[in-house]
C-alpha cells in the first residue's frame, strides 16, 4: 500500500476566498516530479451513507472524464492525476492513497469498492495563480469599489470561452457552472476551472436537449460576461461567490432573463445587445453567439475573414493593446513593491521610525492598488 506523503507533500488551503460545495482544494506537491499542484478532495460530509453513493462522490469520476474529452482545449485546466484517499482529515496527512494516474476508466470501474471503504476520491490539477482568479481580483475590498475588464480583453476573454463552449457542445457536453471564481485571466489567456457540475448529454442529443445548449450561452452571457464588463453580480450586488450544489447551479440564473447596464452605459452597445440576446434566451447555439461576438469584436478592430473591420479600429485596438501591456506591467510593480515593504516590516530589530515609512509605503501603494485600471 502506498502512503499519501510518498506521493504528495500537502500544504495549505487554496480555495478559501471561494469555497465549494464538493470539495477543498490545498496546494501539493507531486513528491515524483517535484511540480506543485492543486490537490481536489471530497469534503467528508459528502461519504456514502446507508450504502449508496453520493452524487458528490460521483462527480470527481465524471470531471475527470470531461476533462480528459476536453484536454484540447487551451481554456481548460489540465488534469494531472485522480485516485482515492483512506484519511477523512479536511487538510490530508496521511493516511493511504491509491492513485490511477489518468486511467479515468479504473477510477469510475472502482468507485463502489472505495466508497465501501469510505474512502474519499480526489484529482490533481495543473495549479494556476490566485492572481489571476477573476473573482479574487474582482472582488470588492471597500465600499463604492468596483473593477471591469477592458473592453478589448472581455472580448478576448469572451472569444475563448465560447470556443471553449463549441469544443463542448460538439461531444455533447454542457458546462453550466459560469461563475468568476471559475475563470483565470492574464489579460491574454483565459483558464477554466471545475466541471463537476457539467453533464455529458447522451450520444444522439435527444429532443429538448437543446435546451441545455442553449442554457450554457445564457449563463455564460448572465454569469460570466456581465460581470466582467460592469463589475457587478448580475443579481445587482457586489462580486460575491456563488451557490454551487447541482441544484443551485441549474437555477442560479434562470430568473435573470434582462441585464441592467446603467453603472456601466459607456459599454459598447452592441456588446450590450449581444448579452441581452444570451440573457433572454434568444441565442439558440454557441455556434450563433461566436459569430454574432465576432461581428462585434470588429467594431472594435479586430480582424476576422468573413467581418470587416476599418484601418483606423485596427491601428487604434494595436495602440489600446500596447497601452493595455503597460498598465499590467505597472500594476504588478506596484503589487511587487507593496510586499517588498511588507516583507520588511516584519524583519526583527529595525527602527521604529524605520517602520513606520515602511507602513506609510504600505498603505500609499494599497491606495494606488484600490483606484487600479484593470481588475
């Protein structure tokens, strides 16, 4: 039997700022390749009970499956191991681990022997920067605060996602769960996380299926891209996590058929008409609302074979992209900066004059953090 430390080093929690309803996710390291990971386990609430098999218990199997099927994609967080663990611990110590590495197949064919054994399913995931999780950085930190994307990078943002979205529709699979906390961004690439409460339809899409479809689009319009381009939940609060039961995730936003955009009527309209299309469920298929996003990304110079763009949108988008850069890398000078001087702070034995400018540093490039441009 092999032990859990022989191949994972457990460390902390990295979910806290957006816990879920499945599972806790900590930092690892695999002690076989030395890479840090993210390491995805069930919450212990969620063990069988009388014998039968949670859908909780269920859906570590399922996600590894839907991300194996779509590992293509460039949007979706890569799966580097999946297995079960004897310990009930939240934060894991110890205790026993059997891993399948990727044999998705002898972890779904062993899901009722480990359950027997109450032992709980976990993955290992590509581990992807807190910075970039759009909820963390979103997320209000004081009152009358709120950040937006830039236009230009919510497009290329909502660009990948709905291609994202037509990889999946193509093998029949939905993704449903479109919240920021599920979403990284660099300003260039998106990233995906969490499909455990995605559902592959059957082969040969049955009737009224379609309606699922056509729900992905809705939510990716109400959950995602709203709050991108005005910095608001679309229940008209500030950014906040969102419920994340299967139930919940099914009927978060359906009652969300209008989206208001008076904190934000500067947003290009079309891009306002688009969403409202996706909130009201009038965009049918991915496949509708990509190339209906891509004659408005055109408006706003960018160049596809079949849209036409003008010479001065594009020259203008290459200056906007160039200022974009700039404003990014002088955002993380500032946040380099900041915990440079709390690092100094704690430092045994300075001056207490010397301490004090130090705080005063602190709280200046907070305040220059708080009224930054970009999210």
């Amino acid at each position: 039997m092999t032990t859990l430390a022989e191949l994972y080093r457990i460390d902390n929690f990295i979910d806290t700022f957006a816990l879920g309803h499945y599972a806790r996710v900590l930092d690892a390291v695999d002690q076989r390749t030395g890479q840090t990971i993210a390491f995805k386990v069930l919450r212990s609430e969620h063990l069988s009970q009388n014998g039968d098999i949670r859908w909780e218990y269920r859906a570590f199997s399922s996600e590894a499956d839907l991300l194996i099927k779509l590992a293509n994609s460039p949007s979706i967080v890569k799966l580097r191991d999946c297995g079960y663990l004897s310990t009930h611990s939240e934060a894991p110590a110890g205790g026993d681990i059997q891993s399948f590495g990727l044999n998705i197949s002898a972890f779904k064919e062993h899901t009722p022997d480990f359950a027997e054994r109450d032992w709980r399913p976990y993955l290992t995931l590509e581990n992807l920067p807190r910075n970039n999780n759009l909820l963390y950085l979103m997320k209000p930190s004081q009152q009358n605060t709120r950040w937006r994307l830039p236009t230009e990078e919510g497009l290329a943002l909502a660009l990948q996602f709905a291609q994202f979205l037509q990889m999946a529709h193509r093998q029949n699979i939905v993704y449903l769960d479109h919240k920021l906390e599920h979403v990284y961004w660099d300003g260039s690439r998106l990233q995906i996380i969490d499909l455990n409460s995605s559902r592959q339809l059957e082969n040969g899409v049955k009737t009224g299926d379609s309606q699922f479809f056509r729900m992905d689009v809705h939510n990716l319009c109400v959950g995602i891209l709203y709050p991108i381009f005005t910095g608001l939940s679309p229940q008209k609060t500030t950014l906040r996590p969102q419920p994340s039961s299967q139930l919940e995730v099914e009927r978060r936003y359906q009652d969300i058929t209008a989206l208001d955009f008076g904190v934000e009527p500067s947003l290009s309209q079309s891009i306002q008409d688009l969403l409202q299309r996706g909130a009201a469920m009038q965009i049918e298929t991915i496949d509708e609302f990509l190339d209906e996003l891509r004659r408005v990304a055109a408006q706003q110079g960018w160049d596809f074979p079949a849209q036409y763009t003008s010479p001065p949108s594009r020259d203008a988008r290459d200056q906007m992209r160039a200022g974009l850069r700039k404003l990014r890398e002088g955002q993380d000078a500032i946040r380099t900066a900041r915990d440079l001087f709390r690092e100094a702070i704690i430092q045994d034995g300075i001056p207490a004059d010397m301490e004090e400018e130090l705080r005063r540093l602190v709280k200046a490039a907070n305040e220059m953090f708080n009224h930054r441009v970009i999210p």
